[in-house]
C-alpha cells in the first residue's frame, strides 16, 4: 500500500480518484510483468480493502488448450484468489475470462465455449463459498468483444456480460456494442 514502488498504482490512489472497479489479473501482468497467482490475489484483497471490487481476470492460451489444461488452469486461478476471500465479504469480485488467445487477435471463443468456461468458473467458486455465493458473482467474457458477437455471449447463461477491450477505444464501436446490448436484453 505504501512505499517507493516506481510504475506502480497503490490501491489507495485508485480510491482517492473515486475508482470504483479494478483490473486484476489481466494476461499482460500475468505475461509480460510475471505476476503470480499469489501477486493477484494480494492485489484483490488489497482493492477489497480499500472498498473497491475487483474485475479478476482468468483465461487459458493456446498451449493450455493443446495440453488438455485449459480447465485446470482457470481453477487454479480461480481458487487461489475466492479461497483468499470470506464468504462474508461485502465486496463480491467479478470474473472477467479471457481466453489469452482471443486478446486482441479479432479471435474469439464461440459463445458455447465461453458459457462452458464460465460454467466451470461459476461451479469453482461454489465448491468454495456454496452455489448461492456463486451465483452472485458476475461473470464476463472479453477477448475480441465487438458489435457482432456481444449479443450471442450476453444469452448465454453464465455470461453475465463483456469487459470491451480494445473496441472501447473507439467511441463508435463501443457505442455500437452497448446498442446490441440494449436490443438483446429488451431494455
């Protein structure tokens, strides 16, 4: 939380500005910055302390599909991080998968291989906390979201809705994906 850690953000910070959702977990620190699972779930308890809800992202790459562990890989990141938090705490996460093979490559799982994935996401967490517990977290899938996919995942039963990556910078992309969203749920 304090201390001279250059090129960082402390949760803290975050909180000051007014944040109210957090990234943690997301393949590029995982990748690039080689945080752990032990990193991420400090990073997630540490957002909770500070009264903000963590977006815990998980997702398997191509390597793991090839070695039949794609599953395996998201419990475990799954499980390191809710086995960290009470099943009395205020702040329930929101799980964002996104298979590290569909980040940005105009890729993306086909929504019957997401709702399996968040599925199994949705049935870690309740081997955890218990199914009510679970059914309260919100699941997301990102991994090349756009105007012409949004509507197939936000159907299926687990998917609670997307985290928009690289169409959120676009303002008439988005706003095309927030379009569909709208159309779908009859809102």
């Amino acid at each position: 939380k304090f201390g001279a850690f250059t090129g960082e953000i402390s949760p803290i910070m975050l909180s000051e500005l007014g944040c109210s959702y957090v990234i943690c977990g997301h393949s590029e620190r995982r990748d690039i910055f080689n945080e752990n699972n032990e990193i991420i779930a400090k990073k997630v308890l540490s957002i909770i302390d500070e009264k903000m809800t963590p977006i815990l992202c998980v997702g398997e790459n191509e390597k793991d599909i090839k070695e039949g562990k794609a599953l395996l890989k998201i419990k475990t990141q799954i499980e390191s991080v809710f086995s960290k938090i009470s099943k009395n705490e205020k702040i329930i996460p929101v799980v964002a998968y996104e298979p590290v093979w569909a980040i940005g490559t105009g890729k993306s799982a086909t929504p019957e291989y997401a709702q399996k994935i968040a599925q199994n996401i949705r049935n870690y967490i309740a081997n955890i906390h218990g199914e009510t517990y679970a059914e309260s977290v919100r699941i997301l899938y990102g991994g090349s979201v756009n105007s012409l996919n949004i509507s197939d995942f936000i159907k299926e039963k687990d998917i609670d809705g997307a985290l928009i990556g690289g169409a959120s910078l676009d303002t008439a992309k988005f706003k095309e994906i927030y379009n569909k969203v709208i159309l779908t749920q009859g809102v």
